[in-house]
C-alpha cells in the first residue's frame, strides 16, 4: 500500500476530500461500510435529513435481536454514499461535536453493547488490527488503464511521461496473473477516531493519510487532483 499524507487538518477539509475522491471521472466504484453505531449516533438529532434513510435502517438493525451488536455480524454495516460518509464524519468532528449529541450517544452505544472504549491514539496504524468495532471502512476503486479514454482520461495518461511509460504499465496490468485492482482507501475508523479524531475545533488530531493501492504514477496523478478540487492548502 502506498500513503499519501494530505493537507486535510480539519472537518471541513475532510469534507470535501471525500466529496472530490468521489466525483472525479477515474472512479469505477466505491464501498463504504459504514457501522449501525454511527448513522444510529450520528444522525440521532433527527437534523440531518440526508441521513434519514441511514438513521431508520440503523434503527432496525439496533431493534434486532437476531443481531448480537458486539459482534462482527455483516448485517451491522451498511453500504454508504459518498455524502452519507461525509455527512456522517462532519457530525462526530465538526466543531463543538462533543457537545451537540453524537459523540456521547455513540459512547452510550458502545457501554450498553458492552464494547470497550479504547485509549488509543487515533489515527495509530499499529491499533488497527485490534480495532473492533471498525465503525468505517471507506474506499473508492478507480478504472484499470486498460478502460481509460485517450481523451476523457489523457490526463492521467500524460502523467506517465513517454507514451511507452504508459504502455508499460498496461502491459504489465493486462499481463498479471491475478487482476490488479487500483483502491484509494481512507483509514479504517473506530471509536477512538470518531470520538477524539478532531478538538474542539474541528482540527484533525492528525493530517488526513488516503491509501492507495496500484500504480504509483497513476495514483499520484489523482490524490493532486483531489487536492486542487478540495482546495487543500499545504
């Protein structure tokens, strides 16, 4: 995997770097997982409307007890839009978070279901393989160069340098054994992030960090373009 730390320190920025890496003409698809707990928290206010849909379906997972909620049980994530996981996120980071509901009904949450409040230091890559819950996984897949447009996509294309460059590379997707995927992810989240991932500020406890997964050429090309879309400043 390769990391591109981003100029994205606070809610805000978040916002629209989720918004850019999913509106731009190289995206084949995305997944976000997203946890009961968090449309259940997040959009607990009734204020969101865009998370109506989120909020009622996380209702009805937390009002089955077919579903152990401390479990890893599939049935407790839901496919997310790219505004419903930026909506989501603005409400646990936004300034004054922690006192407008989200935050404190997510820690009610986590207590009754018996799931433990960690102390870890958000955004701390060595946490993740102890993360449980993890309240989101969020990703976007991009098109294999073979399906880019010699103008649609010439841009992407161009970045490579010498057309032979480019040549190469798609050679060399064609040409592997096991098909190569091309994923931007952002870090897996849970509650250490939602709950103490941004001050009272909104200010991120630590520059936002997008994982790739592929060419590093054609993925560098991208994350500038989020950049420039979400009018990140350096």
């Amino acid at each position: 995997m390769i990391a591109f730390e981003l100029p994205a320190h606070s809610v805000d920025d978040v916002v629209r770097v989720v918004r850019a890496l999913g509106s731009h003409r190289y995206v084949a698809g995305r997944l976000h997982l997203v946890h009961a707990f968090v449309f259940a928290a997040a959009g607990g206010d009734g204020k969101t409307s865009a998370l109506d849909a989120a909020r009622t379906w996380a209702e009805g997972v937390l009002a089955d007890e077919s579903i152990d909620k401390d479990s890893r049980d599939e049935r407790l994530l839901r496919r997310a839009s790219d505004e419903e996981l930026a909506l989501a996120l603005e409400a646990f980071w936004r300034p004054g978070a922690a006192g407008d509901g989200a935050q404190e009904r997510l820690m009610e949450l986590l207590v009754r279901h018996g799931l433990e409040v960690p102390r870890s230091t958000p955004f701390d890559e060595t946490a993740e393989d102890d993360m449980h819950p993890v309240l989101v996984d969020a990703g976007w897949e991009l098109l294999p160069l073979a399906q880019l447009d010699p103008e649609r996509h010439k841009g992407a294309i161009q970045a490579f340098g010498e057309p032979i460059a480019f040549d190469v590379a798609r050679f060399e997707e064609e040409s592997a054994y096991e098909p190569i995927s091309y994923l931007q992810e952002l870090p897996a989240l849970g509650a250490a992030e939602l709950l103490r991932g941004a001050d009272g500020e909104g200010l991120l406890a630590s520059p936002l960090t997008v994982w790739a997964e592929g060419n590093e050429t054609y993925h560098d090309y991208i994350v500038r373009g989020v950049i420039r879309a979400a009018k990140l400043q350096a």
